[in-house]
C-alpha cells in the first residue's frame, strides 16, 4: 500500500501525468515548444485570415517557417535514426509539441518530406540524390477514389461489385510508367510540393480492375519538372488553412520505371504501411490540438469573471476543466499505445493506428468544443485562437480517413483477427 508524505497537489509537466521522461527528451520538448510558441503561432495567426492563393504566395510567412522547422533538425530521417526504444516515446511526444503550436504547418513540415523519406528508405542512391532535397507531397486519395483507397482489402465491397478504378491511372510500358489523370483536391502540400510519392491504381496490361473487385496498383516517386504535371490552385477550407491543399494533374506524364518503389504484387502493403503512419500522426496531432484547447479554455476560465466571480471558481466550470483533462489524457494514451505496438514485434498495423486517430481525433473535437463553450459567445470570436482550434480539430476528423470509414476497416480487422485466433474461445459455454 502506497503513502503519501503530505497532502500536496500533483506534480504535472507539459505532458499531464508524464513522470518517465528522460532528460534528452524533456530537452526536446522544451525545444519544440519554444518553437511552437514563439514560431509556429506567430505564423499561424497571420496565414490563417488570409486567402489560400496568398498562404502559398512569394511573400507569405509560411516560407520562413518552414526553413526555420528545418533549422531544428526535426524531421523523417533524423526519427529513423532514434532506433524502436526511443521511437516510440519519441514519435507522440514531437506531433503534439508540433501541433500545440499549430495543426496544419505540423502536418505541412512533415508532409512535405514524405517523398524525400521514402526515397531515402530504398537506399537506391540515385532515387535519394532525386528527390530528398524535394518539397513533396503523398498523392493516394482521387477525386472519386476515396473510402475505397482506404479499404485495401476490400471488406467494404458490396457483393459482385467493383472498386472505383480512380481518376489518376497508370500504365506499365516497357521502361515507363505513363500517368494520366487528376488527384483529389484535399492533397496535403500539393500546391507547394516539387514532387509526390503517388499510391495510384495501375495497369500491367491486362486492365486495372482485379478477380476480388479491388484494383491493380503501383507506388512510384514522381519530380514535377517532368512534361505534362499541374499543380491546381490551392482551395479555401474551414480548418488548417495553414495547410496548402490542392490537387495535381497530369497528362502522358512519362515517369522511368526506376522510380517504382514497389510494384503490382506489393502495392496494397505499401499503400497500408503509408496510411498507418499517417493516420498515427493525424492522431498524435489531434492530442497537441485538444492540449491547446484545455490550456485556452483554462486561462480564460482564470482571467473571465462571471457572476462577481472567475469562471473557475463556479463548481460547474470546474468540473467541464476536469473532463478536458481527463479526454486529454486518454487521447495521449491511445496515441501511445498505438505507437507501441505499430513498433512492436507484432505490428505494425492499421489497426492500431485507427484504433488511436478515431479515439484522439473524435476526444480531441470534444475538448476543443467544451473550450468554445467555456469561453461562451467570444469563443466565436476570431480573436481567440481556440475558434481556430476547433476548426483545425475538425479537420483532422477526416485527415487520414475519415472516422466512421476508418471504423469500419478496424472493426473488420479486429473481427478477422479474433476468428483467426479463437473467438470460439470468446463465447459462453452452455452454462455460461
């Protein structure tokens, strides 16, 4: 049985119920920190008003920001180095440091090196020499391609039905691979990027439909000063407008075979490998967005007097800060848990990574929303930042699949699994 030694309150860091850190990483997250304050903020409150067309414009302060994140050294090729151990405490701790600064530069700084990871992942010197010093962007979602990108098995499909073959398509030929087609309009950095990682459907040249009802596929590496790329406009949204997003179209765009990163027989598990880290880092965002939306919520509760008194000492006040809190902390530990097990022995898996986004994603808008409401008519008000919380969290809702969609796949995952290692077991014996 534990005792206590006094009666005095909690000690609490940044991190909630953190106590393990080590000194390298609460060093980091001092750093990060400082530069989600005193950086990414900033530049947020002054993109955020502005059109998208000028977000991306030759003046815009989202240029500096993103040399002045490259400045800290913080990106894919310096994670690859941390080894499993630290990884995995490491992975959580940088998107929600990154993200209580702002959610869409987070998810632009990282995006945006998604190419040039890739490559370096291949160890083929020509590809990372290409396209490591490219800003790029990752091309998977099609304008109607979209639940069924993410359903790489295909359980959604109705019976006797096809997957929709997409609107950007590639054909193998000989020593190239010839794109035709549009993206989706909600491409992460498409309208800043040099260059994509594409997860397309292809054909090998018996068509791109197969058997089962899903599609043939290909993952290829693509630099945008080949003939024939477009980058669209960027579009207005209600949250991360931080966030350029657009799409990319292209006609007969001849790629060199070499830069195929994986073909036919394993385009699914490169697609799936993608989306679990993606949508693991939409849910560690998500965690940074409802940490700012507490942190908002309870110094305006301090500052705001009500009824002769500051809003926090109202009982009910009170208590609506204690369940922030208490959302907060379960969205970090879904985020952690998720972590640990895609870099486990046994993952990864999209499981684990939908498991955590629809958990973190769903609390964090919850959190964000009782900020709102706390701050009662001026958290409408664009004067407070917690408005725009609510709009990025909102976002992330969809980021990376959307909820409901990811559910299904996960719930499908999970019963696949549970029938392939004894649900049998699960059910009441005739007495039970």
């Amino acid at each position: 049985m534990q005792t206590f030694q006094d009666a005095a309150a909690p000690h609490l860091g940044f991190g909630g119920l953190d106590v393990d850190l080590t000194e390298e990483e609460r060093d980091l997250q001092r750093k990060i920190r400082r530069f989600a304050i005193g950086v990414m903020r900033p530049t947020a409150a002054r993109l955020d008003p502005m059109a998208a067309a000028d977000v991306i414009g030759q003046d815009s302060p989202l240029w500096d920001c993103l040399a002045r994140f490259d400045d800290l050294g913080i990106n894919p090729a310096w994670l690859a180095t941390l080894g499993t151990q630290r990884l995995t405490r490491i992975l959580p701790l940088v998107f929600e440091e990154l993200a209580y600064g702002d959610a869409g530069l987070a998810v632009a700084a990282f995006t945006s090196k998604m190419a040039g990871a890739t490559a370096a992942a291949t160890g083929d010197p020509e590809l990372i020499e290409r396209f490591t010093p490219l800003r790029g962007c990752w091309i998977a979602i099609l304008a109607d391609r979209g639940s069924d990108a993410i359903d790489h098995v295909g359980f959604e499909l109705a019976k006797g039905s096809r997957q929709s073959e997409g609107s950007l398509r590639a054909v193998m030929r000989g020593s190239e691979v010839i794109l035709n087609g549009v993206s989706s309009d909600w491409i992460s950095c498409a309208p800043i990027a040099e260059c994509a990682l594409i997860h397309c459907p292809a054909d090998y040249g018996s068509g791109i439909a197969r058997l089962d009802g899903g599609v043939s596929g290909i993952a290829l590496l693509v630099p945008f000063d080949l003939p024939g790329i477009e980058r669209g406009p960027p579009v207005e949204k209600i949250g991360q407008r931080t966030l350029p997003t657009g799409n990319v179209r292209f006609s007969d765009v001849r790629v060199p075979a070499r830069y195929v990163i994986q073909g036919q027989d394993r385009f699914y598990a490169s697609l799936a490998g993608t989306h679990t880290s993606g949508a693991m880092n939409v849910a560690a965002i998500a965690t940074g967005v409802a940490k700012a939306a507490f942190d908002c919520a309870l110094r305006y509760a301090r500052s705001r007097e009500q009824g002769g008194a500051p809003l926090i000492a109202h009982q009910h006040v009170r208590w609506r800060l204690w369940e922030m809190w208490r959302k907060l902390e379960l969205c970090r530990a879904s985020v952690r848990r998720g972590v640990a097990y895609n870099l486990s022995q046994e993952g990864p898996h999209l499981l684990a990574s939908i498991t955590a986004k629809t958990t973190a994603t769903q609390t964090a808008f919850e959190v964000a929303m009782e900020a709102i409401q706390i701050f009662g008519a001026n958290g409408l008000s664009r004067d407070h930042v917690v408005e725009r919380l609510l709009r990025d969290i909102t976002v992330c809702l969809i980021q990376g699949g959307e909820n409901h969609s990811l559910g299904l796949q996960g719930g499908n995952w999970l019963l696949r699994s549970l029938n392939g290692e004894g649900m049998e077991s699960l059910a009441l014996g005739p007495t039970g």
